[in-house]
C-alpha cells in the first residue's frame, strides 16, 4: 500500500494548484486522476482569472507564461438596447484587474510544474473509491492496468468536479445540495480569429438572448450565445453562429466582428449548485466538486482556486503548527465566499438572459437596471469589485 499525506482526486485546475501549493510547503500528495492528462487538456472552459488566481499561479511558481501570453483586462463592457458602455473596473476597485488566460494553459502550466518536480500523478484510475475518510486512517482505492491499488493518507482532498466520486460517497443524510437549473445553455465557439474586443470582456443582453464575447489570445477568440437548452451543436453552422452573435451586439461592434472557421463548439447547460458541508470528516471537497456557477459571472474558475488556497492553508497549520484551527474552519470560510459568487454569478445572469417569461415588460425591466448600473457609481462598483473577486478574508472579523 502506498502512504502520502494528503491524496487529491481529480488532476483539473483545483487538484493541481492544491498539489503545487502542498508541495510548495513539503507536504506529500498524489493525485488520482479518471482520465489521461490529454483528455483533461481538451476540455474547453473558462478564459478570465481574477487576481486572486493569478497571485496564486506566480506563487506556486507557474506565472511565466501566464505573465507572457495573459492578456490583463481594466475594463469589462455591457450592451443593451443597441447600445454599448463600458465599467472601468480597474479605476472603481483602486486599480484591481482581471487576466484572460484560458484554463487549458493555466492546466497545461500546473501539468508541466508537477512533472517538473517529478510528483505522482496516476492517470486513467478507475473505480477510485474514497474510504474510511470518517476515521482517522482515510484510504483511496482504484483500479489500473488490471491491478487494485492502495493509498493510505491522512486526508482526501475531493477535487473531481460536479461529476466526482468524493461527494457522491458522502451519505445522504450527511449533506445538503441546494441546486437551480437555468432554462437556457450557452452555445460557445473558439475560432482563430482576433477578438472583436481584445481588452473587454463584452456581456450583451438583447431581445434574441445573451452572447458574450471573450478570447484566449490576440489571435484566437472565444465566443458565447445563449440558446435554448434542446439546441444541439448540429443545428448551428458556423454562419449561423456569426450571423446570431452580431444580431446581439451594437452595430458598430457587430460591424467589426472578424468571422472565421470554428475550431470548437459545445453547449454547455447553465446551473447554480452548492453542497453544504464541505467537508467530512478528513475529506475535503473544493471547486466544482463542491459548487457550480453559471459561466455568466466567471467565477467557477476562480472559486476553485480559493477553495484551494484556503485548503491548503488548513494543511499547513495542520502539519507545521499541529493544529485543527484552519481544517475545523475550512468549509464555513469556504461557503461564505462561494454564496456570494453564487449571489453575483445569479444576478448577472437573471440581469443579461432571456427567461421564457421575459416578455416586452421583463426585457424593459432589465434595460432599465442595466441603464441605471452604468450610470450609477454605486452600482458600477459594486459589479466591479464582485468581477475581480472578493478579498479572501471578506467580512471576516
Ligand atoms: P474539473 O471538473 O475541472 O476537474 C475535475 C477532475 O476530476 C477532472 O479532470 C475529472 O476527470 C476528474 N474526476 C472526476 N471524477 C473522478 C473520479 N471518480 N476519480 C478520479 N478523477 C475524477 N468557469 C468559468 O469561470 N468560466 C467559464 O466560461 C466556464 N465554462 C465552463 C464550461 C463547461 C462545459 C464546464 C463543465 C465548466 C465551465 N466552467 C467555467 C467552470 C470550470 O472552469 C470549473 O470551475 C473548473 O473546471 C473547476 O475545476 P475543478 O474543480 O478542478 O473541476
Ligand atoms: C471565457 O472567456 O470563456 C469567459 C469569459 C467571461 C465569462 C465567462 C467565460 O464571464
């Protein structure tokens, strides 16, 4: 049987940047990961990082490329009723900013350090169970090459996303999920094409729906509109795509949309989720293994990465200063942050959707609150200091 400290299931954003923060501070992990590192770079997600996350990415020592090829953003855009204005985040969070740097590098990056330094990663582990996490000895068992294996720890860090092992094993009767479907999905599209707003992030609300223009790099954007939940990917040709974004933005920025060949297109459903607690017994959930957000406000990322930040503190106060403070605390800390990313994801997403009961007065409503944010400071600060992320110790005493 192998023996680490702490063992990490799921090798996405939240798995790895713990596993370069516990190494940082000589702690042992393993991460047990479903797929192969290929598969989990292919997944095409989230683009904006908030500073919180990019801070974390330069100390775990991955902020190279990011600093190289990210592309920082001062400001983000909205558009309604044809019209488009702009919310100088930077000037209302005291000089605060957001990266656009796709999660598949920032992956990529986390990938490449933890190879570097040589720690265990096992890929393509199947039928990984979480075991006697409500004692003190917690084990992980899996299957690979035909073979069952062992990891005896004495923590699970459940990083395996909505669709993961960790919270599932957790009983019933031992948490709580508190869950709202939207009744819409985003259809999203990466072309090589450059960004029709290289240094904004634009959210536009229209009569049509939602779209959002967004990019990975000065040569590559990333594109969303909001469609119906039975949409398929088939339905929608590339020029149908084009032709439905500019319908949604102001004339003079459709004018400038730089079409191209698609190179990915999915469709994503839209859902806000939170399990309470967040921990059991000496298992951890964190990321989307424990909350989902609506893309909307693009926080799923960055939760992920606080989660982490805040996981990894407990462990460190656990090992070096012997004691329990940080571990007992980690998930009321946690889900006070992640109610008001949820809080804000919901917000701009009931702002900027078409709901099937929007209607004529629904759709006047929210041009109305979207005229009085951009011309209210009170407002227009308030998105703006949510967008770049709350401090971590936010309404702490
Ligand atoms: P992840 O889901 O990324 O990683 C979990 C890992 O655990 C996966 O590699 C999985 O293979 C593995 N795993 C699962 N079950 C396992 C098991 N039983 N054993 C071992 N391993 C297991 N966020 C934004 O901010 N902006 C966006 O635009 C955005 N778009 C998104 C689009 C889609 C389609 C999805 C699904 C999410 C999107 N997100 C977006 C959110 C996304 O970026 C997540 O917040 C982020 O991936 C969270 O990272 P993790 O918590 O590591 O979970
Ligand atoms: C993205 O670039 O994928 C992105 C940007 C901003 C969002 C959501 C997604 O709010």
């Amino acid at each position: 049987m192998t023996r680490t400290q702490v063992a990490i299931i799921g090798a996405g954003p939240s798995g790895l940047l713990l596993g370069q923060l516990l190494h940082k501070a000589g702690i042992d992990n393993i991460i047990v990961e479903r797929q192969t590192g290929e598969y989990v770079l292919g997944r095409i997600r989230a683009g904006i990082l908030e500073q919180i996350t990019t801070d974390l990415l330069r100390e775990v020592g991955v902020g190279t490329r990011l600093d190289a090829e990210g592309t920082v953003h001062h400001s983000i855009e909205l558009v309604f009723a044809g019209t488009r204005h702009a919310i100088d985040v930077h000037g209302l969070t005291n000089g605060q900013v957001v990266t656009a740097y796709g999660q598949t590098e920032m992956t990529r990056d986390l990938m490449a350090a933890r190879s570097g330094a040589s720690l265990p990663t096992v890929y393509e582990a199947a039928d990984v169970e979480v075991l006697d996490y409500d004692g003190d000895k917690p084990r992980v068992r899996y299957r690979k090459d035909g073979q069952t294996h062992e990891i005896a720890c004495d923590f699970i860090a459940g990083c395996d996303g909505f669709h993961g092992v960790c919270r599932a094993s957790v009983p019933k009767g031992s948490i709580t999920e508190f869950e709202k479907v939207y009744p819409f999905g985003w259809l999203g599209v990466l072309a090589d094409v450059p960004p029709v707003s290289p240094h904004a992030i634009v959210y536009a609300n229209s009569e049509r729906g939602f779209a959002l223009c967004s990019m990975r790099s000065p040569t590559r954007s990333r594109y969303y509109v909001q469609c119906p939940l039975d949409d398929k990917v088939e339905d929608w040709s590339d020029q149908r795509f084009w032709d439905e974004l500019r319908r949604r933005l102001d004339p003079e920025m459709a004018s400038r949309v730089i079409t191209g060949p698609t190179i990915e297109k999915s469709i994503a459903p839209l859902r806000s989720f939170v399990a309470e607690p967040m921990r059991f017994g000496r298992m951890f959930l964190a990321g989307d293994a424990a909350h989902i957000v609506p893309p909307t406000g693009a926080k799923g990322l960055n939760l992920a990465a606080s989660d982490v930040k805040y996981l990894s503190g407990a462990f460190i106060e656990y090992y070096r200063d012997k004691t329990s403070a940080g571990i007992d605390s980690y998930s009321e800390r946690c889900l006070r942050r992640v109610w008001k990313a949820e809080r804000f994801s919901w917000w701009l997403t009931t702002l900027m959707h078409r709901f099937p009961d929007t209607e004529g007065f629904g759709q006047k409503v929210q041009e109305a609150e979207l005229d009085y944010l951009v011309n209210s400071e009170s407002l227009s600060r308030s998105l703006a200091e949510n967008y770049v992320g709350l401090p971590l110790n936010f309404g702490e005493r």
